[in-house]
C-alpha cells in the first residue's frame, strides 16, 4: 500500500492519559500535515512539518499538543494530558512539496477520550 | 485569513440526475489553489477536483465538473449522473501561494443520493 499511513485507527484513552497518533507519508513524500476534525465539522489545520523541522504550527493548541517528524520514522502528533474536548478525528496528509502539489491524506484517527 | 464556506449543510439528489454544491471563499491573494474532497462514511478523506485559480478552464473529472467565478470567489461542484456512491459529506478547500500552503476547509454539505 503507497498510501499516507496511519496508526492506530482508533485509540480510546481515559482523561489525563497521553495520546500518540502516528503517520507515514506517502513513498517519496517529505512533507507532512495534521488536521483535525471535530463531530460536525470540517477539518482544520493544526500542523505542517518537514523531516525535522516544524515549518506552520499555527492551528495547535498552545498546550499539551506537540508534533514532531524525526530523520527516520513516522511523523508523532502527541496528546499529553488529554481531555474530553480532544475527542476527535486526526487526520495526517501527506505532499512531495513540490510547489502546490495536491495533499493526499490517509485514513484518520479516531481518538475518543472517556 | 482566508475563509471557505459552503452554505448548504445538506443536499439531495435523485440516482441519475445531476447535482450542484455550492462554495465560495474569500481571499485577498491573486494566485491560490481550489479543491473539493469527498468524505464517505468511511470517513477517508478523497481528492475529487482541484482548480488553479490562473487557469480560467473549469476543472472536469469524469462526471465531476466545476463552475469556477474567480471575480465572485465562487466555486462549485456539478456532478452529473449522480450515483449511489457518490452519497457522502463534500469539502471545498482553499490552499494559497507560498508559505504553509495548508488547506482551508469549509464545514462540509452532506450529499444522499436518492435510488
């Protein structure tokens, strides 16, 4: 499967637990951004990252969000301390970065905090 | 900031005939990208149509076409022929020039094709 990767599918975590929501970029692909979709919703911007820099991290939370995309492996999006406001479906997209090309985006995580 | 929206939350449409959802955006750049994604109950987002605002040629993708209005800031989806499978919640997108090039999502319309 070349497609954008994500794991785990659905992750349900207690309140004050962490969350960690992985991605794997499409082959070929350095580029990578996180979305966010709240019940109802469209999806909103949260991050965008290259291999070991964070270029646009406007759409996160100020607190107890973080992401990172190290040299080798997945890109993390990282929930410390989650609570039930965080219930949502994150969304990974991945690009080439080449200028403007178009975002394919993988199947989401579904994370429910009880 | 750029904003998109989409002002119908629902549509529907009978099996065979065709449908328009309604976009439009508002931006003070001169170049940007548009998109229109389709999210099934699967909830995978799908890439449906893209539009570069330079090209003044609407989009079309087999049965999906666009109307694109760049002096409105309008863009809309036609699909002709609905199918069954094309029941699903539908986003326009806005992506600019340069910087982050992030995705501005409208809140989405939610299409049933009816058989």
């Amino acid at each position: 499967n070349a497609g954008v990767m994500q794991n785990p599918r659905h992750l349900v975590r207690r309140r004050g637990q962490e969350a960690r929501l992985r991605c794997s970029p499409m082959k070929g692909h350095s580029h990578v951004y996180w979305y966010r979709q709240l019940p109802e919703e469209g999806l909103k911007f949260m991050v965008y990252l290259q291999k070991e820099n964070i270029i646009d991290e406007s759409g996160m939370p100020k607190e107890r969000f973080s992401a990172e995309f190290p040299k080798e492996g997945p890109s993390i999006l990282r929930i410390q301390q989650v609570v039930r406001g965080d219930s949502a479906a994150y969304f990974c997209a991945s690009s080439s970065g080449n200028f403007q090309e178009t975002q394919y985006f993988g199947p989401g995580t579904r994370l429910l905090v009880l | 900031a750029q904003t998109v929206t989409q002002s119908q939350p629902e549509m529907s449409v009978q099996e065979a005939e065709t449908v328009t959802l309604s976009c439009t955006y508002d931006t003070s750049e001169s170049d940007y990208y548009l998109f229109w994604y389709k999210q099934p109950p699967s909830r995978q987002m799908i890439l449906v149509i893209r539009q570069e605002a330079y090209k003044q040629q609407n989009a079309t993708e087999n049965r999906f076409s666009v109307n694109f209005q760049k002096a409105a800031k309008s863009f809309s989806l036609k699909i002709s022929d609905s199918q069954l499978g094309d029941a699903a919640m539908y986003f326009c997108a806005y992506s600019g020039q340069g910087g982050s090039e992030k995705l501005v999502f409208g809140k989405g319309t939610k299409l049933t094709v009816n058989p």
